[in-house]
C-alpha cells in the first residue's frame, strides 16, 4: 500500500512537474537577471527539480587522464548477473594496470554515487564496478537477493576479471568484501585479490554507535518487515517483488540534514535569479545524482540491518554466508588498507579499522591504516581530500601489493 501511495502521488504530479519544467525554460533568456520573468523561471526549475527519479544517472566518463595524456574511456560489461552488472572502464592505452574491482553500497543510490571515485582510479588501474540494478526492475522470476548472493556476486565479478584483482569497497559492502575475501582463500581461488581495502564501512558497529547505528537497534527487525517493506506495483517489471523501497531511504537521509537541502534549493533559486550559472550547475549535478533512487531487495535490506547492525555477526565470529562461517584470519596472502573519516557520521572512527584486528592472518607489512582528518562519510571517496591525501595511499597499497603478492 505504501509503495502503491507512492506511485500514485508521482503519477499525479508528473504533469505539474513537466509543464514546470517547459514553462521555466520558455521563460528563460539571457541577459534577465533578476527580472520577474527570471524569478517565475528560477521557480518553476527548483519545483521540477524537487523530484526523485528511479534510472540510473549516466556514468559520464568519456576521457581519462594517463601519464599527462588524456585517453578515451570506453564502459563494456564484461558479466550480466541478474541484480547487477559487471561494468569495465576500459582505457584507449597501451599501459598495463592493476585491475580493481570496485564493490558500490546498495544503499538507495546507484553506483553512479562512486563517479568521482571511478574517474580517480582510472588514472592508475583499470578499473570495473559492480553496477547494480534497481530491484523494482528484476523480475521475480530472478529469485532472491540477500547478503549471501551480494558476497557470492563479488566472486563471481572477481572471477571473470582475473587473477591479481585488487578489490576496494566504499561503505555497505565493507562485511561482504571481507567475507569475500575469506572464502576465497579458504579455496586458494586463483582470483583472490591482492589487496583488500576499506573504506568508511560498517565492519563493527559496536564501536562509537552512529545516530544511522541506533536508529538499526532501536527497534526489533520485526518492525522493519512489518512498516518498511513494500511490493512493488505495476507497470514495473518486477511487480510483486518486496522491497525496502529507496524513497524511503532517501527520506531517512535526507531528515538527518534537512536544513542543509533546505537551503541547498535556496540557493540554487538564488543562483539563478542572478545568474550564478556555474554555482547553480553544481548544485543540479549534486542532486540530479542524490534524488536518483534504487530500491533494495527485501532480504539484503533485512539482513544486512538484522547481521550487521544488530548482531554484529562478523565481529562476534558468527556470521555465515551459503552456510559457511566466515573466518577473517584465513585472509593471508592479501594487502589491507582500511580508510576512515575523522567527521563520518554514518560509519564512525572505529569501525572499519576494526577489520585489521579480525584478519590477524595477514603479516603487519600487508597491513595499513589511514585516518583522514576533516572529512565525514563523502569526503572519504570523494572531493579534494579524496583525491590529494586518501587516493595516494589507496594507490600505493595497490601497487605494491601487485609487486610483492604473485
């Protein structure tokens, strides 16, 4: 009912917002500034604007930077998996790099979320991302998606790119990785990766407990099943499917700083009205990316609130994943990097470095850490810090682990 509520009241203002849009482009014209047509224009824009959408925003990566010469990226999928797509950046150059998976959050946002990231790696690796679907578009057919599948998927990715992957996760998929990674070396695949890095992730919860931690345990994992699971309605493909749909989430996100977007569409009628185009357009790329919303099926959301916030199943030694045990310290011939932000209110200081006391299997010269001053959960992955102070150390941890683990 809640979902179907949804659809309802998007079908209903769908109209207003188009005719919105096509009056505040018709009554745009250079040179108006501050005038009442301007005004009515700049209006008309952050009412269309205020808006979520439910496709994935377009990568936008056509060129990349290599060794000062400016190179074509070119996105192929290598491996179609029912709730994701393998994705590979592949790069116009002779040069051969370290290949790294990137493993994105399936938060409520699409990958697209890592676009930054991805454009930064591929200065120095070649570079593939898990692209996941929204599940309101999977079938039912396709089955079930939980954190057994998630974990099981990075595998399969790993595998289909090779021996000496690097893999690198951004948040949610912190535990997944892990696990990964453990199950991997259990088997002596020849594709476990060469180095594991972390970043502002959710490894032990228990330590310094975020306001997104206590919301996870405030409540029984009863109640999340009863008032915030939806089936998805028609005229989607996947008609039927329980999902944690990604208004929700968006709406939890977006009520821990609503002042800030409050302000945000403040600004950007201002910047308009007087002609900040360049300010205005940064404030459009932002949230034409932030308002771009998946849903998550039902079993991931679940499980991951119920074994990763509220049971803490990793760190007690207890979780399983397609009923083996995950045990961090089979972890041996691959490099650690966990990477956290002195101002993450979502994955607190504390939390990721935990992995390094978990995977005790790996020598201490594998083994690194890096802090990050000033920054909160974005600024790991994203931003200036990201790129001049963060990015370093990720590529350094890459390259010399491709050297020294064969």
């Amino acid at each position: 009912m809640l979902y179907r509520a949804y659809q309802n009241q998007t079908d209903m203002l769908s109209p207003l917002r188009l005719g919105a849009q096509f009056l505040g482009a018709s009554l745009w014209s250079e040179g108006s500034e501050r005038t009442a047509a301007r005004q009515i224009s700049a209006q008309m824009e952050v009412f269309s604007r205020m808006r979520l959408t439910h496709t994935r925003p377009s990568w936008g990566i056509d060129t990349v930077m290599v060794d000062g010469e400016e190179v074509a990226v070119h996105e192929e999928p290598t491996l179609m998996a029912p709730f994701g797509t393998l994705l590979h950046f592949r790069k116009d150059t002779k040069a051969v790099h370290p290949p790294v998976l990137l493993a994105a959050p399936l938060s409520g946002h699409f990958a697209t979320l890592l676009r930054e990231t991805v454009r930064t790696l591929l200065r120095d690796h070649d570079v593939y991302v898990t692209d996941w679907r929204n599940a309101r578009d999977v079938p039912l057919w396709q089955g079930k998606f939980g954190l057994d599948e998630y974990t099981t998927t990075l595998i399969d990715f790993m595998a289909a790119i090779g021996p000496g992957v690097h893999l690198v996760a951004v948040c949610q998929p912190c535990v997944a990785a892990i696990a990964a990674t453990a199950l991997m070396s259990e088997d002596d695949h020849v594709a476990t990766p060469r180095s594991l890095t972390l970043m502002a992730g959710p490894v032990d919860c228990r330590v310094n407990p975020t306001k997104v931690n206590e919301l996870a345990t405030e409540r029984p994992i009863g109640w999340f099943k009863r008032n915030l699971i939806s089936r998805v309605p028609l005229p989607h493909a996947g008609a039927g499917r329980k999902v944690y749909p990604g208004f929700l989430q968006l709406t939890a996100f977006m009520s821990m700083n609503m002042d800030r977007h409050k302000k945000q569409f403040r600004d950007l009628y201002a910047h308009l009205v007087e002609g900040r185009i360049e300010q205005a357009n940064n404030i459009r790329d932002f949230y034409d990316e932030y308002l771009a919303v998946n849903d998550l099926p039902a079993e991931f959301y679940l499980e991951t609130v119920e074994r990763i916030f509220q049971t803490y199943d990793l760190p007690r030694g207890e979780l399983t994943i397609v009923g083996r045990k995950i045990d961090p310290a089979a972890i041996r011939r691959t490099a650690l990097l966990t990477v956290e932000g002195e101002r993450d209110d979502i994955c607190s200081v504390g939390q990721t470095v935990a992995a390094q006391d978990m995977c005790s299997g790996i020598r201490p010269y594998l083994k690194a850490h890096h802090l990050q001053a000033g920054v909160g959960h974005y600024g790991v992955f994203s931003g200036t810090r990201w790129n001049t102070q963060i990015y370093p150390r990720v590529r350094e941890t890459i390259h010399a682990a491709a050297e020294i683990i064969r």
